[in-house]
C-alpha cells in the first residue's frame, strides 16, 4: 500500500534538518498575550510585533472594540447560516453600505475570507472557454481560484507590461478574458504598474480584477488603494479585498461597478456554501471601514515608519525586496533558509517578531524577513527595531 | 529535413540555455526529471517559445506536456 503521505517527505526532512539546527521552530509561535496593535507577550517576552499585517493598527481601536460587544449582545455569538438562507443579519449589509462608501462603488459582497473572496469571484466570473491572464507572483487564493475554475489560465512575468500586452495580443479577440493584477505584492512589498497594465487590458477587451488586499487604507487619496493611486479605479471591473489587514478583523470582499453583479450571490459557490461571519465581527468591520475613510494622519504617519525602517535597513547593509519603499512591507532578503532562520531567531530574542517567508510562498525561492509597520508604531519603535536588526544581523553574521 | 525535425531542432536550440545539467536532449526528454527544471524555469522557457513562435501555451495545455517531444507536436499543432 502507498502511503499517501509519502509525497510530503522531502518538505519533513528539510524542515527535521532545519530544527536540528537547534532553531526555535518558525511557524508555530504562539502569542500568549496581545497588548496593542504593536505589542505581544510571546514565550514570555515583550515582543514588538513587526510581521502582522495590521497596518492601521484597527484591532484595539476603542470604536470598533466597542461596537463588537454590542453587537454580541444583541445579535449573539454566530449567525449558523449562509449568506443566502439565515445568515443575513443587518451587520452585513452595513459593512457592504460601509464599502460601498469607502470604494465609491455600486455593489459590495462579503465573504467568511479574502481567500474565498478570490476563489468565488475568479472561479465563477471566468468559465469554460475564457481565459484569466495573470501575473506569476499573484497570491495563492488568487491561483486557488484559477484552478477551481475551468477557464484557460496564461500566466505572465511579474509586473511585465510588455509581457502582458504580447499575451493579449494573442488571444482570441472573441473570447472572454480576465486579467487579474495585485496592488501590492506582499513578499517583496512592491506595488505593481496598474496605469499602463490596467490601459493594455482594457484596449484589448479585457475585465480587470485588481486584488488590494495590502493596500486598503493605507495607499491612495483615500485609502482606496493602488489602482486609486494611480488614477485608474474607475477602469476596474472588480477590487478584491479583506478585513484581515488594515480593517483589523477577519473577513473577504469585492466590491464592483458591474450593473448584473448582484446575480454573483446566487452562483458563488464559496459564497452560498459557507456560513456568514459572526455579528461581533461584522459590527467591528463597518466601525473600523468608517473610520478608515478619514484617517489621513495616520496614512501619512504609516509613511514616515515606511521611509524610515526602509532607509536605515539599507544603510545598515541589508539587502532589501524593493530599491524605494512602495508599502508597508518592507522584505529582507536572507542568503539562505539557515541564516534566515537563524536571523528570525535571533530577532525574536531580543523581543522583534517578523515574518519568515520561505518557497513556495516567495518568488524565485527567496527566503525572506518580511515586515510589516504598523500605523501604530511610533517613531521610537522604529528607531528601536533598527538597533536590534543591528545586533541580530551582526550576530548571525547577515551584515558585517 | 521534415518539418517536425525542424521544430524539434528550433526547440533544441531554445532548450540550450536553460539546460544548465547539459542534458541530452530527445523525444523522450522530460522537462521535469531529466532537464530538472523548477517552475520558474519552466515559466521563463515557455515565454521563450511562446514568443519565438507567437502563440500561446496555457496553464491547462503545459499540464499535458511532460516531454519534448510532446511540446514539439503542442507547438505544430498551436501554430496550424
């Protein structure tokens, strides 16, 4: 007999390999307390969280903490249903008033997570016959959603507008198709170059999903993000977005001028097939959307954390994911999954918690320590994260 | 020369610089096992032939081709 767990064998080994090493593992730390937006208690020690995602620092904001509560008592713990039979609450049509607001768009839909928010709509939107034109780093929910669909999948080099353009041109110009971009891709932190990717798809009949998931409430005029930024959100057909980042929750949405996009509730099947999030959730999301559409101070603030880790990262001789700082994220390139390990470790004893990312999550088989600032952070915090990237990459001997 | 010969001959010559084991390359080649390649290699190969020969091999076509010589037909046959 096969053991069906065989195919997993190299991935053990390495990850056995690594362990003997004597690093701490990981991927399985484990946050004992959480004191704000940018302090954890992790094994014990005071750890400046710098791998969270939580770019506005929503997640103790006392408006939205107080809304969930109230919203607990009133409307209870779950709503046990889907979106389509009993799990409708009026929660979840304010958050889609409140993104409907927040983007300037006709029609909002959420969904239990953005990574079913790009399963259902890429899986149900592009059919037999058509075809999803898409950048190679675009995120795993986004190739999940290709693959659960039957539609022809043509990858193209990432950021590549000429590489684009030469697919397109390709094609049937008949057919249906789709090309799905991201405003930033969060391993390496860069934001992708929607004007001239947007205007190539558009000139040959493409449908354009803009995924903005790391940009929410941080890039553009308003927040709205890169495509925003760039002047080219009224081109897009469909934004992908979650409540996970910047909204501070958890959650999925996408939200679209289409004039028939109403329909998707009845045939999206990670839509229909799931139950709805929880009111407390719900309540906190709307609250924190709202005030997101007015936070211009800390936008700009997040900015300033941005320039500065980016900035003195490189000046103390890292080797970074991105020349300029384009996000929040800001992605140290280690030599190797050892070193990187061994550097992550480091970091985390003396109290900085970072991401490690390693393949098949990054591209071209890059490990990496990614951080992500916090609007939150203060200035002091910054400058307190550089020392102790210093000593941490002195020590395992990353800079010299 | 026939004119499949002739494809797999182009084809050789576009395989030549991504195959960095010095693999003999033939039919029965396959692109995974015996050249070795990752996906990232696998991405920049197929945009050198799509763009040699103008066409498009979709995610959904390269699932079926394993060998040379399997591409060498899927390229004949996408070019008409």
């Amino acid at each position: 007999m096969t053991d069906l767990f065989s195919k997993f064998d190299p991935l053990i080994q390495q990850r056995e390999g690594l362990l003997a090493t004597g690093v701490r593992d990981p991927f399985s730390l484990v946050m004992d307390e959480v004191k704000s937006p940018t302090i954890a208690v992790c094994n014990g020690r005071e750890t400046i969280l710098l791998g969270t995602y939580n770019y506005m620092g929503m997640t103790f904001d006392d408006d939205v903490l107080a809304a969930g509560k109230e919203a607990l008592d009133t409307f209870g713990a779950g709503t046990t249903g889907s979106r389509v039979l009993n799990g409708t609450y009026q929660g979840h049509k304010l958050v889609e008033e409140a993104l409907k607001e927040f983007y300037a768009m006709d029609h909002a839909m959420v969904f239990s997570t953005g990574y079913q928010a790009n399963l259902g709509i890429i899986s149900t939107i592009a059919g037999k016959g058509d075809y999803i034109i898409l950048d190679i780093d675009s995120h795993a929910s986004i190739w999940d959603g290709c693959k659960m669909g039957d539609a022809e999948v043509v990858p193209f080099k990432h950021n590549d507008v000429e590489a684009l353009e030469k697919r397109l041109k390709r094609l049937p110009p008949e057919a249906g198709k789709l090309v799905i971009l991201e405003g930033v891709y969060s391993m390496l932190g860069d934001i992708a170059p929607l004007k001239e990717m947007i205007a190539v798809s558009k000139a040959h009949g493409a449908m354009v999903l803009v995924d903005e998931a790391h940009s929410m409430g941080f890039i553009g005029p308003n927040g709205r993000g890169v495509a925003e930024d760039q002047g080219m959100l009224d081109q897009v057909d469909f934004v992908i977005g979650t409540f996970s980042k910047s909204v501070g929750t958890v959650g999925g949405f996408c939200v679209s001028n289409h004039p028939k996009f109403e329909i998707m509730r009845l045939v999206c099947r990670p839509y229909v097939f799931t139950a709805s999030l929880p009111p407390t959730v719900m309540a906190a999301s709307a609250t924190s959307i709202r005030k997101l559409m007015h936070a211009g101070n800390k936008r700009a603030h997040l900015w300033e954390n941005s320039r500065r880790l980016h900035g003195g990262l490189k000046a103390l001789g890292f080797d970074l994911g991105t020349d300029t700082p384009q996000s929040a994220i800001i992605a140290v390139i280690m030599p190797d999954l050892e070193r990187g390990a061994a550097m992550w470790e480091a970091l985390l004893n003396n109290g900085l918690y970072v991401n490690l990312a390693r393949p098949p999550a990054t591209p071209a088989g890059m490990t990496l320590l990614r951080c992500s600032l916090c609007a939150e952070h203060t200035a002091d915090q910054v400058e307190d994260i550089l020392t102790r990237f210093e000593a941490a990459g002195r020590a395992v001997g990353i800079i010299g | 020369m026939t004119d499949r010969q002739t494809m797999f001959d182009q084809i050789a010559t576009l395989i030549e610089p991504f195959n960095k084991k010095g693999v003999t390359v033939s039919d029965a080649a396959t692109f995974q096992h015996d050249l070795e390649w990752d996906s990232l290699t696998v991405m920049d190969f197929v945009a050198a032939v799509e763009d040699e020969f103008d066409i498009i091999i979709t995610m959904n076509m390269q699932a079926e081709i394993e060998t040379v010589g399997q591409l060498v037909d899927a390229v004949i046959k996408l070019r008409g």
